[in-house]
C-alpha cells in the first residue's frame, strides 16, 4: 500500500519538476521497522503550487496550515501532509503558531530540525538520504540536535519536551552536549504554549521507557517549569512499610505500574503532590493526612494551567481524591459499605481500583500480597453486587412533587436521596413497584416534619 501512496506522489511532482521527499518521524518510523502512521513530505513547491499540482492530479487536497507550508492530501485512503522546504521555524513566546521561512534545498529544511534521527529522508528512487548522521545515532539509540543545540531550542522550547519525550517512546540516551543545553534553556519551556506542552506530556507519559525520561527531566530541573508542584516530592522522606522512602521515588514507580491511559497516567503521575504540605510525624510515624483531597486541588489548578479539557480536569482529580479509598478496605466492610463505595465511585470505579492496586509499590513482599489480596476481595464483592453500579433513582424528582403535591426545593432532593440509599443499604428493593418507594418516602417525609414541629 505504501509503496502505491509513494509511486503516486513522487510521479505527480516529477512532472512538475518539483523536489518531493519523505522526511523525519516517517523515515525514523520506517528505519525501525514500526507501523507507518505519518506520512509527511517535504518539497521544492511553494505550497500553492503544491494544491495546484495536487489539482490537477484530481488528488483531493486541503489547506493544514498555507501559511507554515503544509497542504494535507489523501492519496488511496491514507493522509499525507506535503510541506515546503522551510529555511527556519521560530516560535514566538506562548503562541502555538511558528514564523516561517520557507528555504531552497532539503539540506537546509534537514538542518532545522529538531533532532538527528528526524532528518532522515528517502528519495523517490528509494534511497535514504542521510546528511547529519541520523542512520548512526539512530543505530546508536541517541538524540542530538543536527545544529547549535542552544539555538534549536531558541528556536522552539518545545524541543525540549520532545527529547524526553522520544527518550520515553523510545528509550533512546540524551547525548551530552544536548543535554547540558537542555538544562540551560529549560527556562524557556515558560514561553511555550500550555496546550502544546499539555500535548507533548501526554505522549511521552504514554512512553514505555517513562520512568527514565521523568526521573532526568526531574534532574535537569526541567519539570519545574511546568508542574513546579513535583519538585517538593524530590527526597519527600515516607518512613512507611507500604510505601517507597522517597515520595518522588514512589511516584515513578506508580507511574510505571500504570496501564498506558491518558486519564491514569497524569493521575498516577500528581497522585501524590499534596504530601509535602500535609506531613506530621506521630510516635515516630509519619502521616500525610488528607494529602489525596490537598492533592486534587492542586492537580486540578495544575490541569487547569495546561488547559485540560474540563471533563478530564474532572476525571483526573477525582482519581486522585480518592486514591486511598480502596486501600483502606477490609473483609469487615458491609455489604452496604462495598454498594456505597460503588456507589461513591460512580463510572470511575475501574479506574479508580487500578489507580489503588498501582500505588502498592512496598519493598516487603508479604506486605504487597496481602494487600493485592485485599483488593482482589473488594473487586470481587463489587462484581457480585454489580447491578448497583448503574443504578438509577428509583423516585425522580418529578415523581415526588407529583406524588407529595410539592413544590421544587430542597426537599425534594433530601427525598430522592433518602430513597436511593436505602435501596443502596439494602433495606428497599431495586427494582419494585414505585408505591413501594412512595410508601418509605411517606414514611421519611412524616420523620422529618414531625422533627421540624418540635
Ligand atoms: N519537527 C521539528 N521540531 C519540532 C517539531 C517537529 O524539527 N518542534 C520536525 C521533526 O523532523 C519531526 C517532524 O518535524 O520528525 C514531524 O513532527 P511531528 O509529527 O511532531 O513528530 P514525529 O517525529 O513525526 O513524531 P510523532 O509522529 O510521534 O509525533
């Protein structure tokens, strides 16, 4: 298929005596005998000339950004994003959108770029064309800049990021002089834009070499600049039989227990982050008391900052809330504790369960088996009581006011809840006739009057 989408494409340019490559991450992709997902092409053509070349091919054809040189297309069913040979790509602080300057040869576009393995490019004869060594460090597992690494970053912070982020991906080595740079321009990560930096994180927390690419961010002091909240967890001391002694130490392992899942990764990643305001020491114990709901807030200000979307904002921090909820579970709970709990934990129960069973991170073996044991008993009880999840009231609000000849207000709610939990304890049916429901609410409604007359 591959071959076809190419064929096609370096024919159409070669007509029109335009240049065409395939260059960077499709290359570096290819070379590691991984799934191509992008195609991206680099040519001669300015970008009009590259929509009229596409045109006229009948080659259906859309405008991704003219203005940074890029036409997307979709040749056989598959998109491709052709740009023109750009000479320099500068972001301005805190905007998303880079001034370009469109260059003359692919050597100069090569050079731009943000690292050696992503100047590769491939000819339409088939060759690889490989002018700053991209082949070697690739072999050799390493990232590096193909220029002045102090000016790259210049050019665009976000590079930054991205070092670490293809160092997750792909658990390549951080070369020397890159990195000293690294840590010298980190400061400027506070000129790029929250989204692409929310973007970039998201990625490389999805990487499977995570734990090394966050613990050098860490030490290059380049989290600071983002998610300074991190910083304190570094040497946080946790004298705990369940836990890491070091807080920032545990978090990486929770982060590498973790399904690779957006939601749960940033999760694991701030689960902590209210610790270090919260810490007492008691009988020679240390306590961290209340640290999940200080470490809510905090991570919903934080999420808030990168410009999460609301809902994930939502998702994230409510994990993190109640990250010690399921830890504390014992055979003793009721029935009626497990249904609140479920309850309680509404459609981020399964997450929130996961989230619990990565945070076990002790160094004593018992220890973590009889706590994966205590969970293993919880998940069971809830499946057994499963129809509780999806519960609906079983009296609306409408049903009430009808019923009781009420008005909206207060009440009403206190009604529809007094009848919910007791079919969550148990105590009502689940699924009955409604006269049932109306019968407790009478019941309840005649409590609470009753209560207010004396
Ligand atoms: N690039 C760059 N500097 C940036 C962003 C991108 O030099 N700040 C160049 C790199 O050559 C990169 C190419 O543009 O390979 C495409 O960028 P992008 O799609 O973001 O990265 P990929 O390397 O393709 O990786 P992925 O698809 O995994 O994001």
């Amino acid at each position: 298929m591959e071959k076809s989408v190419f064929k096609k494409i370096y024919e159409i340019f070669k007509k029109e005596k335009g240049e065409i490559f395939l260059v960077g991450g499709s290359v570096r992709d290819m070379l590691m005998n991984k799934e191509l997902t992008d195609f991206d092409f680099a040519t001669s053509l300015p970008p009009q000339k590259t929509r009229e070349t596409l045109n006229k091919n009948k080659i259906k054809n859309f405008p991704v950004g003219i203005a940074f040189g890029t036409v997307g297309a979709i040749i056989d069913g598959k998109e491709v994003h052709i740009t023109t040979y750009r000479k320099k790509e500068t972001y301005r602080p805190r905007n998303r959108k880079p001034a370009v300057e469109f260059g003359e040869t692919l050597k100069e576009d090569l050079k731009r770029r943000d690292f050696t393995i992503n100047t590769l490019a491939i000819s339409p004869d088939g060759k690889i064309i490989d002018m700053y060594n991209g082949a070697k460090d690739l072999s050799e597992k390493l990232i590096l800049t193909p220029s002045n690494p102090d000016e790259s970053f210049e050019d665009d912070p976000l590079r930054i990021l991205r070092a670490f982020r293809f160092q997750s991906q792909l658990g390549f080595k951080i070369e020397n002089t890159t990195y000293k740079a690294i840590e010298k321009n980190a400061f400027r990560l506070m000129y790029i834009s929250e989204e692409r930096i929310q973007a970039e994180m998201t990625k490389l927390l999805l990487g499977d070499f995570v734990v090394k690419a966050l613990a050098e961010m860490m030490n290059a002091k380049v989290l600071n600049f983002f998610i300074p909240e991190l910083y304190p967890l570094k040497n946080l001391h946790q004298e705990s039989e369940q836990h890491h002694k070091d807080v920032w130490l545990h978090t990486l392992k929770v982060v590498e227990n973790t399904p690779k899942d957006a939601t749960l990764r940033w999760a694991t990643l701030l689960h902590d982050i209210g610790k270090p305001y919260v810490k007492a020491e008691e009988k020679d114990q240390i306590h961290f008391y209340r640290h999940e709901e200080l470490g809510a807030k905090m991570a919903y200000s934080i999420l808030s900052r990168l410009k999460f979307p609301k809902e994930l904002k939502e998702d994230i921090s409510f994990l993190i809330s109640k990250h010690m909820r399921a830890n504390l579970y014992t055979p003793e709970w009721t029935d009626s504790a497990v249904r609140r709990f479920i309850k309680e934990m509404g459609a981020r129960l399964d997450k929130v369960l996961i989230l619990s069973r990565c945070d076990i991170t002790s160094y004593r073996k018992e220890k973590v088996r009889e706590k994966i044991k205590m969970l293993d008993e919880l998940s069971e009880r809830i499946n057994s009581l499963n129809s509780i999840k999806g519960l609906k009231y079983p009296l609306s609000g409408n049903d009430i006011m009808e019923y009781f000849n009420l008005p909206p207000g207060r009440l009403i709610g206190k009604i529809k809840e007094f009848v919910m939990n007791e079919v969550i304890e148990g105590r009502l049916p689940q699924e009955t006739k409604k006269e049932i429901y109306f019968e407790a609410a009478s019941t309840f409604l005649r409590s609470i009057t009753k209560k207010s007359k004396n």
